[in-house]
C-alpha cells in the first residue's frame, strides 16, 4: 500500500474513533439526564402528595373550626338565656377560641 492509502485508512478509523466515542459520551449524558428527570419526577410526586395531604387536612381543620364556632354559639345563647352574665360568657368564648387556635396549631405543626 502507499503512503495516501495509509493515510486515508489512518484518518477514517481516528474519525470513527472519535465519532463513537462523542456517541458514547452522548449517550452517558441522556442516561444522567434521564436519572435527574426520574428523580425530580418522585421529589415532585411526594411534593404533591403532601400538598394534597395537608390540604385535606386543613380541611378537617377548618371544618373542626366551623363545628366548634356552632357549638360556641349555641352554649353562649342558652346561657345568656337563663343564669350567667354575659361578660362571663363572652370571657368564657374568649378564652375556648384562644385554646382552640393553640391546639389546631400544634395538631398543625406536628403533622409537618
């Protein structure tokens, strides 16, 4: 063979080289992309879920509220009604709300 054959033989298995070399790099790449896609994926799948968690239980929250607001209300009419004085009553509605808010608070922050 001649020195151009060499040459030309030479050149086209370095570019081959390179060409599935530069394929194979590619396709570590899209494997590591593919691996980051997947992990995202769940972290957002967990995200979600506990969103959704968390809403129903604010939900729960708000319904135990609203529950606890009716009774509150119809304690302090019945009692307006018959013995107790009003500023007991009113003291007394004060002081449930703000152990309510605490309690619902805590119940909130353990759940986190």
């Amino acid at each position: 063979m001649d020195k151009k054959k060499v040459a030309i033989i030479v050149l086209i298995i370095f570019g081959l080289g390179i060409y599935f070399s530069s394929l194979r790099n590619d396709s570590k790449t899209l494997a590591q992309m593919k691996k980051s896609d997947n992990e995202t994926k769940q972290k957002q799948l967990i995200i979600n879920n506990k969103s959704h968690d968390l809403e129903k239980k604010l939900q729960l929250v708000k319904e135990y509220e609203t529950q606890n607001h009716k009774k509150t209300a119809t304690i302090s009419s019945t009692a307006n009604t018959h013995c107790v004085n009003s500023d007991f009553v009113e003291l007394f509605n004060q002081q449930s709300a703000e152990f309510e808010k605490i309690l619902s608070t805590k119940h909130i922050n353990k759940m986190q």
